[in-house]
C-alpha cells in the first residue's frame, strides 16, 4: 500500500529526464518538505505529526500516490471511514489533511509530477464530496435555545437553589450555568477557572481571567479576559460569600464534591441531569456548547459588535463567530421596525 511509502526516509535524487523515480520514494520527499513548510508557517511540532498521521492513513486508504487520486476515491475512502463509524468533524479532518498536501504538490511539484509521471494534476476534492462544516450535518445545526427559554431553565435553577437538599451544590450547578451563558465559556474553561480568577474590580462590571482558553492553529492556551455582562457579577459575588465557602475548600471556582476540578463531562452529565428534572422535551434540551452560543446569538440580536462577541468567545477568525450566530426567524423584521422608529423618532424630533 501506499501509505507504507510514509514511512521511507527521502534520500532519492530530484528526477532526471528518462528515469522516473520511485513513486513511493518521492512522495515521502513532498511530504518532507511539505512539513518543513508547515514549520516555517508556524504549526507546532504536535500539530505536524498529527497531520501527517492522518494523512498517510488516508493515503493508505486510497491505494495510489496522491497525484492519481481520483473523485471517486475520495467518495469511497471517506464512505469507508462513515461506515466504521468516525464523526463527521473526523472525516473532515481527514479530507483536510489531503486536500493541504494537495495543494502544497499543485502550488511547489506539478511540473515535477507530470515530466516525471506523465500526471497533471487535478484536485479530487469538489463541490460533491467535499467535508461539510460540522454545524451542517450534525446536531448543532439546530439553532441555540432562545433567550426565554434559556431564562426559564435558570428559573428552575433558582428554585432548586432555595428548596433543594444540598443547597452547596445547587448553587453550585446555578453560577456555573450562568457563568457559561454569560461569559460564553467553554466547559472546559469554566472548570478550569479558580477563585483567583474572578475580578470584580476590572473594568466597569468585572472581570473573568480566562487563563486556558482554546488553543488554535498549534498553539499554546490562550489566555483572554471576559466581562462579567448582564449582572453576572453580582451572581458571582453571592456565589463566592453564600456557595463557595459551602464546598470542598482548593482554589477550583466550581469544585467537585472531593475538593476538585469538575470533568467538562460532568458538566454536560449534570446539564442533561437537571434538564431531566426540570421535565424539559427532548426538543427543549441543550448541552453546555449550546448556552456558548445562545450567548453569541443573543448578543448579537440586541445589538452588541460581532467583533466584540468575537473577542468575548476567545475565537481566532471572525468567521467562527458568524457561525455561531443563529438569529430568530423574525431578526429581519424586528431590526427593519427598529431602523425605521430610530428614522421616525429623529424626523419628529423639534427643530
């Protein structure tokens, strides 16, 4: 196969005229100097082997050198890998991974290619088969839970708080949740946090110090600080002097029942949990990403900067935060009718 061809350590001439190389021998040399590319635009060393993990996989699969990969190989390798059962984001990345190092031989090796394999290189990768981004084909297509809804659940959060058997932990799970709505945090963020990382004297209402936000494009944990908007701060003030104390004492935010970091799985456990509890339809539920993004959607419809709904998410391309953003179904209308009374109320405004 192929792929085994990876693993050859490139020492082949450049082709001479009449005497074509190994196949195998130069793919491990486009390969070479495709990661040596990568190091110089900046990936990590991390970020580089994965890569050429998944593409030798793929490339084993197809059972040809790159250049003769054709359409319908791709069909059927990424047929293969949704038949065994890999997530659409998998698949994605393994159509990726070739698609770079195809375009790498079009941009650096075509001319080689073709005088040495009589190829001409032609992307496999279309409008038919390529990988649809994970918010088209998955559950997080469906749009995030409206602002009522997302203020009834916190309603029934409230509730518990004052009538349930272990107050600590309910209040707990109710500034946890309100954190990761209004701060638009990770869940893995969010259990991340320590107590030290709560300012409320920074900035007009506080501030969160996101120590260990998402790494992006092989990068270390990138820190960014997040407001405290929509009186959260006060949410968190009560939860620090009537909560916290309550807990496990260690320095975690939202601990554990033994004193230490909550799973980001305990915290999507503990959603669909209290979901349960409240008696919510299965169409009504949400996970802890969700809450991410009705923070995005929300402040956007009432009229706060996608750019600084950008900078609060932690995202690395604008780009990322337009997809997060799912206005209701009247978004047009409602801004139209504030548009033309903001025009009304100037026009009748005395000269």
């Amino acid at each position: 196969m192929v792929g085994r061809g990876l693993h050859v350590v490139a020492s082949a001439e450049l082709p001479v005229p009449g005497a074509p190389p190994d196949p195998l021998v130069y793919q491990a040399s486009c390969i070479e100097a495709y990661q040596a590319s990568q190091t110089a635009r900046g990936f990590s060393p991390l970020t580089i082997g994965n890569g050429a993990g998944t593409l030798e996989r793929f490339l084993d699969a197809c059972g040809c050198p790159a250049w003769e990969v054709t359409c319908e190989d791709v069909d059927r390798v990424v047929g293969q890998l949704a038949a065994a059962g890999m997530s659409a984001s998998t698949r994605r990345g393994y159509v990726s991974a070739f698609k770079g190092f195809f375009a790498f031989l079009a941009a650096r090796k075509a001319a080689e290619i073709e005088a040495c394999f009589g190829v001409r290189l032609a992307d496999p990768v279309d409008e038919f088969n390529a990988a649809r981004h994970v918010g088209a084909d998955s559950p997080q297509s469906r749009p995030p839970p409206t602002a009522a809804r997302v203020e009834g659940f916190f309603a029934f959060l409230r509730q518990r708080v004052a009538t349930a058997r272990v107050f600590a932990a309910a209040g707990r799970d109710y500034a946890l949740y309100r954190t990761l709505y209004h701060a638009g945090l990770r869940a893995e963020e969010a259990v991340a946090l320590d107590v030290a990382d709560l300012h409320f004297d920074r900035g007009p209402f506080g501030k969160i110090h996101v120590r260990f936000g998402k790494a992006a494009r092989g990068s270390g944990p990138r820190p960014r600080w997040v407001p405290m908007l929509d009186q959260l701060d006060l949410i968190l003030r009560w939860y620090l002097q009537d909560v916290r104390p309550r807990l496990p004492a260690g320095a975690a935010a939202f601990p554990d029942p033994d004193g230490g970091r909550l799973h980001r799985g305990s915290v999507r456990n503990r959603l669909a949990h209290l979901l349960e509890l409240e008696g919510a339809d299965r169409a009504d539920r949400f996970s802890p990403h969700a809450l991410r993004r009705a923070c995005a959607t929300h402040n956007y419809e009432r009229g706060v900067d996608l750019v600084a709904i950008q900078q609060m998410l932690g995202h690395w391309q604008i780009g990322t935060t337009m997809r997060y953003v799912s206005p209701s179904s009247t978004f047009v209308e409602d801004a139209y009718r504030k548009a033309v009374s903001a025009v009304l109320a100037d026009l009748e405004e005395p000269l």
